[in-house]
C-alpha cells in the first residue's frame, strides 16, 4: 500500500475516540439538545469548564505553549461523537483559532493566546462576508493602519459562539493582501453583534460589525495562512458530519425497529432495508475518508489538500443521503417539528455549507487530480 492511502488510527486516538463517545452520550442526549435549542447559549458554562479540564482544547497545541502535542487527527476522534449526539460547542472554532495562531503566529503570540485557549477561552471566527464565496481570500473587511493601530471596517456573518467569544479572528484585507487580526471582545463597539437565524437551532450564529474597531498592530498575525485554516475546518466538519451520519442512523433504525405496520416492524420490508444498508456504505466510505484526510493532511504536493476535500464531499453526501431518508422512513411525523430526523437534516444542512459543499470541492479536486496525474 502506498503512502498516500495509509489509515494510521492510534492508541491515542482510540482512546480519545472512547472517552467522548461516553461523555458526549451522556451530556448531550437527544431531550438535553431539544432544550438547549431555546437556550440563549448553545453549551453551559460548566459543560464548557468540563471540556476544557479534559484537556480537549489544548490537544492540537504543542506542550511548550500548554497543550498536549498531538494533532488534529486527535481532534477529529473528538469531534466525531460530538457530531453523533448533535452537541454543540465552540470546539471547533476554538480549535481552530489556536491552529491559526500557531501556524501564522509569532513566538510573542503564541505564548499570549495559546495557553488561553488551551485553559478554556472561548475563540470564534469571523472569516465569512455577505457575499458568501467559500474562498476565503475574497475580502471586503478591510484594515488600515494608523501609526500603531489598525482600525478595521466591514462586517461578517456566520460567526458561531460570539456572544461567547473571548476573542475573535478576523480576516481582513491590509494593505492589498489577506492579512488575520486577533479582536478581543472588549475590543468591539457596542451592539456589534445580531445574532442570525439560521436553520440549525442548535447553533448560536451571529453577524459581526467591525465599523471602528481599533486593535494594537501587535494582533496583527504576520502570516495569513488562510488556506490551510480554510482545509483544517473542513477536516472537522467532515468529522462533525460522519458522526451527525452515524446518529440518523441510529434514530432510523431504533424507529424502524419499534414501529409496526400490518403486523410487521416495519424495517422487516425491503424498501426501507436496502436504503438503510446504502446509507451505512456511505457512512463507512466517509469515515475511510475522513481518517485517511486525518492521517495525511499534513503531506505536501497537494496530498492533503486532496484527502480533505474528498473527505468533506463525501461525508457532505452520506449525511444529507441518511438524514433524507431519515425524515422519509417516519411517514408524516418525519415532516414535524418533533421528529428528531429533523435536527439531524438541519446539521447536516449547516455543515455542508460551512466551508464549501460537496460541489464545490469536486470541482477543486478535478484540478487537484489532475495535476498530481501530470
């Protein structure tokens, strides 16, 4: 086997897999995800200090900054069951600010913000503007500077977990070149965020007005490596997506298993069985995606870039396929606000549009494939 489809699944990873399985199995069933949709936050405070004492936060960032030094494969095992009980945090976004920092980060940064966000403070990402391009060098948001200030103008959307935000990263352009800028809360003017509407409830979304925000040069990162944060959040969402897949199968298959029609259960006819073998295939190809992108997403020569995107297309596919027929195997009922199909076809909704749906990245790999083939 070559080295570029190796699946390297390790003791760590295994483990970690097992420990958020139980926990997000046990704080986020399917009743506590139902109240939390009318919850002002999208987790509780004593929810998040959990999270972060288990050390979650800090599993990307290197022990020198206080994390444990591992990587976003190690992440992926997190997210994964997180997806699979429709729980909802600012992990993935806090990870990835912490990601952002260490790749485009100087040495002073890094030792600033890294072992905050390891210990618990809340980032999120201001990256995505009215126009709604997934490339994320199209800015409107601007910054410029004045002496030992940058003043920024513009405004983003889409920004999950900002009234819980601690500090933000925020895209913007300087000086004609896509630059990122670290804003503290305390930073913004006030009314600054509206919160969306958005069609998973289980997200707190809100869109972000940067009019007359001023931060020290000092927040400026020296380098905008704005493609490789844009690949390390498809990697989490595809994982968020394959577990969102395992759970609506689940929940198609207790219901299939439970609910009797002419003296049947009615997962004993061949209609209903044979799309719900189809949707595990799609689950199983989405998870050999999702660990091979894991495995390689930090080879060069376009490699990871390739696994990531495949990745995010296919677990795009398998979560809109199993949550599709989620809602049609419960009759009428699945057309209703009670039916818990619908809170899966609304994740899966949201994810995919998060970073580019399926469409969207073949049409990347297209190119991609062929130049590795030339």
């Amino acid at each position: 086997m070559s080295e570029q489809a190796d699946i390297i699944f390790s003791d760590e990873q295994a483990q970690l897999l097992e420990i958020a399985e139980t926990f997000s199995a046990n704080k986020s069933p399917i009743d506590a995800v139902r109240r939390q949709l009318t919850a002002a936050n999208s987790i509780e405070a004593d929810m998040w200090r959990e999270i972060a004492d288990l050390g979650w936060l800090g599993i990307a960032i290197p022990e020198e900054y206080g994390g444990s030094g591992l990587g976003l494969a190690e992440v992926v095992t997190i997210v994964e069951p997180m997806g699979r009980n429709l729980f909802s945090s600012p992990l993935i976004s806090t990870t990835l600010a912490a990601q952002a920092i260490l790749l485009s980060g100087s040495e002073e940064q890094k030792s600033q913000w890294l072992p905050r966000l390891a210990g618990g403070t809340v980032a999120a990402l201001a990256l995505t503007e009215a126009h709604g391009d997934w490339d994320l060098s199209n800015l409107t948001c601007a910054a410029t500077r004045h002496g030992d200030q940058l003043t920024l103008n513009g405004g983003k959307t889409f920004v999950t977990d900002a009234n819980l935000a601690d500090l933000f990263l925020v895209s913007v352009e300087l000086d004609g070149a896509p630059a990122m800028v670290i804003v503290e809360a305390s930073d913004l003017c006030e009314g600054a965020l509206r919160q969306e509407v958005v069609i998973d409830e289980s997200r707190r979304s809100h869109a972000l007005n940067l009019d007359g925000v001023a931060v020290s040069n000092d927040n400026l990162l020296p380098a905008a490596n704005l493609h490789r944060l844009h690949l390390a959040a498809c990697l989490m969402y595809a994982a968020e997506m394959c577990g969102g897949t395992a759970g609506v199968i689940n929940v198609t298959v207790d219901y299939l298993t439970t609910r009797r029609q002419f003296d049947h259960f009615i997962g004993a006819y061949q209609a209903l069985k044979h799309p719900m073998v189809d949707a595990l295939v799609g689950l199983e190809q989405a998870r050999s995606h999702l660990y091979h992108a894991a495995t390689v997403f930090d080879m060069a020569e376009g490699r990871g870039e390739v696994a990531v995107r495949m990745a995010k297309a296919q677990a795009a596919d398998a979560f809109a396929f199993a949550s599709d027929r989620a809602i049609q195997f419960h009759g009428a009922f699945g057309f209703t606000y009670e039916c818990d199909a619908q809170l899966y076809r609304r994740r899966a909704l949201w994810c995919e549009q998060q970073h580019g749906d399926s469409a969207h990245h073949r049409r990347h790999l297209a190119g991609l494939l062929l130049d590795q083939a030339v």
